[in-house]
C-alpha cells in the first residue's frame, strides 16, 4: 500500500511527465475544459503502475523526490497552460529572477560542500531548521518590501510542508531545492546575465 509519503513524492515527479504533454503545440488547441481533463488524466496514467512500475517511480528513481520548489513552479506551469495565458501573467519576469537568483545562490553554498568541498557543510543546518526558518523568515519580510510576493509564498509553503512532514526527508533543504532546479536556475541566471551584458554592450 502506497504511503502518504510515496505519494507525495511522486506527485512531485508526476508533474513533470504533466508539463512535458501541456507544452505539447496539440494542446494549446484544444478547449480549457479539454486542457484540465487532459491534465488530470496525464497524471493519473504515470502515476499508475505499469507492470509493477509507473512513470513516476521510474523517475523518481532517477531523481528522487523534487522539492516543494519545484512542485510550486510545475503547478504554476500546468495551470498556466490550462488558462492559456503565459507563466510570465502569474509571476512577471522580476518575481521569476528573484526566486531563480536565490535558488543558484543556494546551490553554490550548499551542492560543492555537500559534494566534498572543504568542511563546511549547510546541508547540516536543514535537519534543525530552525536557524533557517529564521534566515527564510528575514528574507520574506525583506521581499515584501520590496514588492515580491513569489518568494514569501516559496518560503511558507516550504516551511509549511517541512513541518508538517510529507516527504520522506526531514531535512528543510531538501523541501527547498533540488538537484534538477539547481542545474535550472543557475542556467537561467547566466543567461541573464549574459543577455544583460550584450544589451549593454548594444546601448
């Protein structure tokens, strides 16, 4: 029998396997009724045990369970596509680099260091998670000052779904970031950077 946390788990790479048929170019013609039901039945096809394996326990092999980010952006992504409006209508383009330029951050300090690098290691302090909580709390009240609202709602629904532990992990980190996301945006930050120096270079 499935626990609660297996399915958590896999619902969080379910969503992939969702995004990757939404994005298909059928898909934008079809009705938005169509859009959800199709969405809905993606989700339940990989989540269904194919000869005693799904979808997204084959994934999940592979990637393990993706953090509360990641399910957070995939979900924005789904619903994005079922409205027919751009991800871009939700969180405009300075709320996405916001998150993504906090995620790279975090990946710099945490995955070297997890892998070997010196004897520092950050990933102790997500098992505790209260110094962390703290450390996301002052950087919620900083974005709400400044007009952010993606970040705030990252940071509670990570706090939230680490406390009340619905994945198999007890580490805050784990809720937070995960290796695919990393990967994506310490890309999407170069390339920004790299698009803002060739403007510039342009001007």
């Amino acid at each position: 029998m499935m626990t609660f946390t297996d399915w958590t788990g896999l619902t969080s790479v379910a969503l992939v396997w969702v995004v990757l048929v939404m994005l298909l170019p059928v898909v934008g013609r079809l009705s938005a009724r169509l859009r959800v039901a199709l969405a809905m039945l993606v989700y339940g096809l990989v989540m269904w045990p194919w000869l005693g394996l799904s979808m997204a326990e084959w994934l999940r092999g592979m990637l393990g369970d993706l953090s509360l980010t990641s399910v957070l952006l995939l979900g924005t992504a789904i619903y994005a596509r079922t409205r027919s409006v751009g991800v871009a209508e939700i969180w405009d383009a300075r709320e996405r680099y916001s998150l993504l330029l906090f995620l790279a951050v975090s990946a710099l300090l945490l995955y070297p260091f997890a892998l070997g690098l010196g004897t520092l290691d950050p990933y102790r302090s997500g098992f505790g998670g209260v110094s962390l909580i703290v450390l996301l709390s002052l950087l919620s009240l900083w974005a709400l000052r400044r007009n952010l609202r993606l970040l705030p709602l990252t940071f509670s629904l990570v706090a939230m779904g680490w406390s009340l532990g619905i994945y198999e992990s007890t580490n805050l980190w784990d809720y937070l970031i995960d290796a695919p996301l990393a990967i994506y945006a310490l890309g999407a930050v170069v390339r920004g950077i790299w698009i803002a120096r060739r403007r510039g270079q342009h001007v």
